[in-house]
C-alpha cells in the first residue's frame, strides 16, 4: 500500500499527532508499505524539506504563520499542501485529527480515489482542550473555530479512529456508524526507552541515590497542576526528602520553590534515564471533559521504563491500570493521590511488581508495533471494499 498520514503538529518538535504517525508510519513501513508522513515544517517558508527517517518518508511543510503560532491554520500551508497532493496518489490517506492543514489535504486526496481514515484522539472543541486556555479572548475566539473542525468532517470518513470511549460515543454522536470505528490508544516504545537500573540512572544524572523521587512528564492543564503540587505538598509533610522531577517541556508554574527538578528539552536517551531514576510516575488529572477525552501518550512512556504510575480514576486511564495492574488509581482530589504515592512508596517491592507489568504491557497489546498491525488490517479491510 502507499499511505499518506497527514498531522498538524511541527515535526519531532510539535506534539503527539507527529509522535503517533511517526511510530505507527515506521512499523507500517518495516510491513512493507511505503509510508510517507507531512507535518509542519519548525522553520520552512518556501520550499518543503524531504529525508526519510526510519523507512519513512518524511515531508516538513512550509508555512507562513510562526511555528509557534500555527496549530493547524496556516492557510498558506494547506495551500501547499494542496498543491503538493495534487501530483500524487495514494491508497490510504490518514488524517490525525481536522485541522484545516490535515482535513483540506485529506478530502483532496479521497476524491482522488484515497480511502480517509480519520484518527481522533484528543477533545479539542467545546468542553474540551480549548476551555483549559487562561486568556479569556482566545478561549472565546477557539471555541467555535476548534469545534466546527473538530464536528463537521467526521462523517466523511471512510474509517475513524479513537483512542478512548468517550470520542468513541462523541463519534456516534456525530452519526458515525460503529462499524466504521477502531478503537486505539497511544502506544508504546519499548525499542527504545527500556527499564534501565534506578541507581544507575541517577548516578549518570547527578541525582541523589537514597530519596524517592516522583516523576512528571510534558505540559499540564491549570487544574491538573494544582491537584500535583498539593498531592506533591503533601508527600513531602510525610517524607520531606522526596523529590519531584518535571521532565521535557516546562509545565505552568506549579508555584513549588522546594524539591522540584525541571529538566526542559532533553535528548531521547536523557528523556529514558530522567523516567528510570524515579520511584513512582505521576497522571494528575482533574475532572474535566478535555481529560475524559484524551489517552495521554506520557502513560505509554512510564510503561515502557517499567515504572508504576499513580493516576487520577478519570477516563481511559483509570480502566488501562484496572487491567494492566501496571499503578494506581486515585480519586482526583489531593488527599487521595498523595496517599497512593505515599502506599507505593512505602512498598517497594510492590512498585517493582507493578512496574514489571508495565513493562509487559508495553512490549505487547500497547506496543506500536502491535497497533500498528490493527491499522493495518483496518487499511486492507477500507481496500478490500468498493
């Protein structure tokens, strides 16, 4: 097959749609399909940047809006997205979320004669991602742009994929039939980023060797942060010398002055070492739709390490530790998640039992390569039908 997945996202650099289509594109590619991927370019203005990474052809995009700025509207960039496309065929096209630089492409290339897979895996629209923006203009002038292009193309596709329930039955919703839907969540590298021993991660850091250490990764909604520095307040009223490391992109100010460690941007193998060095892995989620409406890709990273996670009982989270017994669940309040933190870390030998079945559920049902032979069985059924 020669398929095309289209994302937003800024390439390597952008975020979870790049992460999903570059992970699912390599595993597909070494199945024997030629795979190409277009995301937007960091820096480019005029001409498209091409190299293949890992099998894959890789296409950055130009655009005319800064990087930072961009989020999937650069007009421009769909136009030479546009015209790019129009030279070209392929079987499948897979468009990660309807992003005007995704969706526009993607609907060129089905009347083409592409079969569109639609990927949802975040809840950006009304009640969702867009509600958790702190400037009360931009948040009221998202709201119905985010939500036109997260509703209005779902229905064209001639498969959808979500990576949990609740855009599963938001799906419906919308009138798309279940027969069409796969279920599938972020995946796992365990190629990649493995269990490596706790002492000897920390020694390569420079990390203290006989405190426990909890770990975060990537950004966080406003009351996400607020139920993880009380939880982490009161961790350490029990044990003062516990540490808490903020790994990758600086999350808000969590307003700690004690304790906390922040990394910023770190290499891939820095990234592995930063995870290995701690005791427990921390998902605070707050009770809001935008996080009933995701599966945080971090969870995959923590499995992969072997690390046992607590994690707020909100979504998909709360039913993927109930069958991997990979964590712990908590209540989203403060109290109840720093009283699993603290029960993990007063029993050892149960975090390695946990984090040992992590690890399990990362090298098998979670792995990219494992879903990535469910898309593509879902590819091979959209071909096998006129």
């Amino acid at each position: 097959m020669r398929l095309l997945m289209l994302n937003y996202n800024k390439a390597f650099v952008g975020g979870g749609s790049f992460f999903r289509s570059m992970h699912l594109g390599r595993h597909l590619a070494r199945r024997g399909h030629r795979v190409t991927i277009m995301a937007s370019s960091p820096n480019a203005v005029i001409r498209f940047r091409r190299r293949e990474v890992d099998g894959v052809e890789l296409l950055e995009a130009p655009g005319l809006i800064p990087p930072r700025w961009r989020y999937g509207y650069d007009f421009y960039e769909v136009f030479r997205r546009l015209h790019w496309l129009s030279k070209q065929h392929f079987d499948i096209v897979h468009a990660l979320e309807c992003r005007p630089v995704v969706i526009y492409p993607a609907l060129a290339a089905q009347r083409h004669g592409a079969k569109l897979v639609i990927d949802w895996y975040d809840w950006f629209g009304r009640g969702g991602s867009v509600e958790q923006r702190s400037n009360v203009l931009m948040r009221t002038l998202l709201r119905p742009v985010e939500t036109y292009y997260e509703e209005a193309f779902r229905h064209r596709a001639n498969a959808t994929i979500v990576v949990n329930a609740a855009l599963e039955a938001r799906a419906r919703a919308l009138g798309v039939s279940p027969a069409t839907i796969l279920r599938l969540p972020h995946g796992a590298d365990p190629d990649h980023l493995r269990p490596l021993d706790r002492g000897i991660a920390r020694e390569v850091l420079g990390l203290p060797l006989d405190v426990p250490i909890l770990g975060y990764v990537g950004a966080l909604f406003p009351a996400d942060a607020v139920l993880l520095a009380e939880a982490f307040t009161r961790v350490r009223a029990v044990r003062p010398e516990t540490l808490l490391i903020l790994v990758g992109k600086p999350p808000i100010d969590l307003g700690l002055r004690e304790g906390v460690i922040r990394t910023g941007f770190i290499s891939y193998s820095a990234f592995n070492h930063y995870l290995a060095a701690c005791d427990v892995m921390c998902l605070p989620f707050s009770n809001t739709l935008a996080n009933q409406g995701r599966f945080p890709s971090k969870i995959a990273d923590y499995f992969a390490v072997g690390r046992p996670t607590v994690a707020a009982a909100i979504g998909e989270v709360r039913m993927l530790l109930q069958e991997t017994d990979a964590g712990l669940v908590a209540d989203p309040t403060p109290e109840s998640f720093a009283e699993q933190i603290l029960t993990l870390l007063d029993a050892p030998v149960l975090g390695i039992r946990l984090g040992k079945n992590a690890r399990c559920a990362a090298e098998t049902h979670l792995s990219w390569a494992t879903l990535a032979e469910r898309v593509e069985s879902l590819y091979l059924r959209l071909l096998a039908t006129t």
